[in-house]
C-alpha cells in the first residue's frame, strides 16, 4: 500500500509545517532539509521537539538533503562548503533516526555547462563521499532525476551509470520533472519505470504543462497520470509518495493526492 506524504516549505517554523501536514491525514513528512527554518543547524536545535511532535501526530520521516548547494563547482572552497552542508545534513538525519533520504544531483552553475566533463567528475567525487557517510549512517539515498536544462541527470540512460557506480542508490522518480521536454504521452516518465522500475523507491507528485517546473496540482498540467499509475502497479510499486503542489492555497495537497489515490 502506498503511504502518501507533503513537504515542509522551508520559510515556515518546522514545527508548524508538521502540525498543518498531520492535520491534513498525511502518513509522513519530508522535510525538506534548506534554510532558513530547515537549515540543519535549526533542525538539531529543535530536535527533541520535532521528534516529539512527529510522535505525537504518528506521522512518518522522510530528509530532502539540501538542494541549493554546488558541490560540483569550479571552485574548490565552494565545492567543499556546499559538501559539508550535505554531510552535515546527513548526520542530522541520522540523528532523526530516518532511513531515506532523497539526495538531488549536483548544480551545475557559472560556466559549467560549457565542460560538462570537469562537472561530471567533480559530481561524482562529492557523490563517493555522500555514499560513503550514508552508507556508515544506515540511510538509503535516493537520487533524484532532474529537467533537461539542469544540465545532467535527466534521462534514465544516465542513471544506468549511476547504479553501475553506486549499487547501494535507489532512484527518486520525480514525475513533474521527468514530464519537461517530453514526447507526448509521458514517454520518458514510462521509460523511467520501464528501464529502472526495480530501483524507484521514492516518488515526487506534481503537474506541469511540459514546458516548466510549476508544481501544479494533479489534473492541471499534461503529466498522463492514469497512464503512470498503471506502470507503477505493473512494476509493483508500493512505498512513498510525496505530494510536491507548491501553490499558496496548500489545500491542493489533498486535492492532489485524492486525484493520486483514486487512479490507484
């Protein structure tokens, strides 16, 4: 049976977020792990109270390691400082007691696209080491396919090499942004499920008209979700589902996963 869970919005006291997503009947938070109210610094700082609360409200764990972090730069101190944020989170984490933790690949920034070879090193060099720390904390990193423009990491050809390199990663599929640039009818969210159905452990749900990253509710967008759901059912999908709507009314979360659901 799938679980169905929604991310904190990072400007918001953690606290609150929890309170709003277990009042909505959600079964997990994914918190995602960005300042400046999710910095990890804040989150060890509130620790005890988060664990209490997430108790309290029978409400599951999922981390987001950070996403605004370079640890693919040119620039070696940048590279190191945005490293360190990522481990430090891993370790916070931990601290949580969580066993999942959806890692996004490396920004791809300045004039990187132009030597997308010294990126792509850089990029695994910071992934051996983020294996490395989640291995000896007992977390399972999920990574997560991006959009085209990125720069790498869209196509499930790519993360064939990944798994290659790193057996122990499971794959976030993020539907929303597997539907940017694709042919109709969902080709490349199909050939994800197809190509790499018995690694997904994790999925991110949201709408989009194809052209952008809009995280519209389910039904508003071009994302053929009767069609995804079946793939998933024929893979034998069951495991975690996070609603990623991010409109001001945050009541599109329910709408959104009861539209989910209901094709399930």
């Amino acid at each position: 049976m799938m679980q169905y869970g929604a991310m904190n919005f990072p400007v918001n006291p953690i606290l609150d977020e929890i309170k709003m997503i277990a009042a909505m009947g959600f079964d997990y938070l994914e918190l995602t792990m960005d300042p400046p109210c999710a910095h990890y610094s804040v989150i060890r700082e509130y620790k005890k109270d988060i664990l209490k609360a997430l108790g309290a409200c029978s409400l599951g764990l999922v981390c987001h390691l950070p996403s605004f972090v370079y640890t693919a730069d040119f620039t070696e101190s940048i590279r190191k400082a945005s490293l360190d944020e990522m481990l430090n989170s891993l370790e916070v984490a931990a601290e949580l007691g969580v066993s999942k933790a959806v890692l996004h690949p490396s920004m791809v920034s300045g004039l990187g696209i132009y030597v997308m070879d010294t990126v792509r090193k850089y990029a695994f060099q910071s992934l051996e080491a983020i294996a490395e720390k989640a291995e000896k904390k007992g977390i399972c990193l999920c990574f997560e396919n991006m959009f085209p423009n990125y720069g790498f990491f869209s196509e499930p050809e790519e993360f064939v090499e990944i798994f290659e390199k790193f057996p122990e990663f499971m794959l976030t599929l993020d539907i929303g942004h597997a539907n940017i640039e694709s042919k109709k009818g969902g080709k490349r969210i199909l050939d994800f499920i197809e190509k790499l159905g018995t690694r997904i452990a994790h999925i991110h749900v949201s709408d989009n008209s194809g052209k952008k990253d809009e995280h519209l509710p389910v039904g508003k967008g071009t994302v053929p979700f009767p069609k995804i759901i079946r793939a998933l059912k024929k893979a034998g999908y069951q495991n975690t589902v996070t609603l990623e709507i991010f409109t001001e009314d945050r009541r599109h979360l329910l709408v959104s996963r009861d539209r989910f659901a209901a094709h399930v």
